[in-house]
C-alpha cells in the first residue's frame, strides 16, 4: 500500500509534514463534504492547482519498481491511498484506488454521474483560475471524485484491500504516515493475520513499532534496491 510519500519524489506535496499541503491549507476548509458545500468553487480551486501539480509529475523509480514487481510476483496487489494516477502511468494495473481519483469529478447530488476531467483547463495557483463550479446534467454540482474526511470509501474496494491485506505474506506500507483510516489499519490486519509488513519511509510513523521490518529511505531509491534482491 502506498501514500503519498511515493509521489513526493515526482513533484507531488504530501499532506503532512513541513512541505505538506495542510501546512498551508486547512483540510477541514478543502477536504470535507462540509468545505465543498460551504465553498464548492474554493474546493474546484484547490484540487484545479494540485491537478496542474500532477498533470506536470511523471512516474519516479518508486512507482515503476512496483509496476515491475506486480509482473514479477503472482498475487500481487497494489492498493493506494492516492488520488494522483501516477501507478497507472507507469504501468501498473488493478491499481485499488481507496481515496479516488483526482482526474474523475462526480456528481454530488447523487444521481451517479462521473466524468473524466483530465482533459479540462487546470490551475497554475493555489487559488486561481479556472474558478467555476462544473455542473451535472441533472443540475447539481459536480465534485471531485475522491473520498473526503468524514465520508466512507467504496465498499468494493476497502473490502479487495482487506481480503489482499488479510491474505498476503508480505505487506509493504509505502510513504504514508498510517495516520489516516481505514487504510491505516491495513498493515495491522496483515500483520495480525501473519504477513512480514515493511515500512518504507524517511520517517518514524505509528506503524514503525508494529513493523517487522523497517528500510528508512525515500521510496524512489528503497524499491528498486529492493527490487533487485528478489
Ligand atoms: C516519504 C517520502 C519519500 C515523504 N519516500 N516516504 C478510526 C480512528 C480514528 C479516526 C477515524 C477512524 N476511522 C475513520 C476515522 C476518521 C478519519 C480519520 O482517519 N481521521 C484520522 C486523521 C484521525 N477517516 C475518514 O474520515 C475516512 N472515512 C471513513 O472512515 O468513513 C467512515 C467513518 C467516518 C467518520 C468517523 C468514523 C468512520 C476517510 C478518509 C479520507 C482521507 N482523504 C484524504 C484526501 C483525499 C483526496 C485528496 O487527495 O484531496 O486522503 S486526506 C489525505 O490523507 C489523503 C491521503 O490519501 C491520506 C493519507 O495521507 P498519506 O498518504 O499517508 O500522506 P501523508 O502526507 O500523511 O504522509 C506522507 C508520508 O510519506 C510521511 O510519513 C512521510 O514521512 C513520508 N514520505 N517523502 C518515502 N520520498
Ligand atoms: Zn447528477
């Protein structure tokens, strides 16, 4: 399972920490079904910038050594908490995307609407242009396609990622501060149910005292030395 601390060698801000995005800007104002409907155009402002961010990132060695393990290792599962597309760039595939995508919007009246907006004016600033509202063909405002705080994730696929979890040997835990749940509980499951989990980070999380084995490095240089010792 990866967090966002793979992406942080591509360009992308993590959450947390000194560089981290809430450093800046409030989760509670940006990242929560009460921020989009105090603020929906504040919301699309953000998310317009990160997506400026990402559509210029490309896939680091991180991603791509896990897109080639995937092909090397049978069972393997990718489950990532981050919205960015960047394992499926660099080729991953049945990528379970826990938090959503940051390239779909969907509608948030509910009618199940989603669209794909990569292809849609991003922003060069926090709070720049383009500032307007996208609106569903039923008349409500569309929303980003990712899971906010306070709102459940897909049932379909926490539940892929607890059964890939409950049964795999190893569990690798990439770059995420296991802060947030459920995805934090994840290693612990795998853990519990016998697999080695393995820590991959530049720093100590609530993770590393469960951890079996723990390798403290960026992600973009730990898994392709990882890699190449299988
Ligand atoms: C490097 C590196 C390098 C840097 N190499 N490493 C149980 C207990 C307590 C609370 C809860 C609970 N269950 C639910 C909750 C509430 C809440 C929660 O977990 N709160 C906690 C913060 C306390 N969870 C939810 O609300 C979830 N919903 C839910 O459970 O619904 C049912 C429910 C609701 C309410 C109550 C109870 C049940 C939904 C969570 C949705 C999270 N959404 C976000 C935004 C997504 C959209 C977007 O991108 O805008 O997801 S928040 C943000 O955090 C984002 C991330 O996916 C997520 C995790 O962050 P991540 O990936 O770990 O990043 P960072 O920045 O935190 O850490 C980066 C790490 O990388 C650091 O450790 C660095 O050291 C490291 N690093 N560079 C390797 N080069
Ligand atoms: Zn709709």
């Amino acid at each position: 399972m990866t967090g966002a601390g793979i992406s942080a060698e591509s360009g992308v801000p993590t959450f947390r920490g000194p560089d981290g995005l809430w450093r800046n800007y409030s989760a509670m104002d940006l990242a929560t079904p009460q921020a989009f409907a105090r603020d929906p155009r504040l919301v699309w402002q953000w998310y317009r910038w990160r997506q400026g961010i990402i559509g210029k990132a490309e896939p680091n060695p991180g991603h791509l050594a896990l897109a080639r393990l995937q092909s090397r290792i049978s069972g393997f599962t990718l489950t990532t908490q981050n919205v960015d597309g960047l394992h499926q760039r660099a080729g991953s595939a049945h990528v379970i995307e826990l938090h959503g995508n940051i390239w779909r919007a969907r509608c948030a009246g509910g009618c199940g609407f989603v669209r794909d907006v990569a292809g849609e004016p991003r922003g060069d600033e926090p709070l720049g242009e383009p500032d307007a509202v996208p609106v569903c063909r039923c008349g409500a405002l569309l929303r980003p396609d990712v899971v906010w705080f306070g709102e459940s994730l897909d049932a379909a696929r926490i539940e892929l990622a607890v059964r890939a979890a409950r049964d795999c040997d190893v569990f690798l835990a990439v770059g995420t501060s296991a802060l947030v749940h459920p995805a934090a509980g994840l290693p612990l499951l795998a853990g519990r149910a016998g697999a080695l989990v393995v820590e991959i980070n530049v720093d100590e999380t609530p993770l590393t005292p469960q951890a079996g084995l723990v390798l403290r490095g960026k992600a973009a240089e730990v898994l392709p030395a990882l890699e190449l010792r299988l």
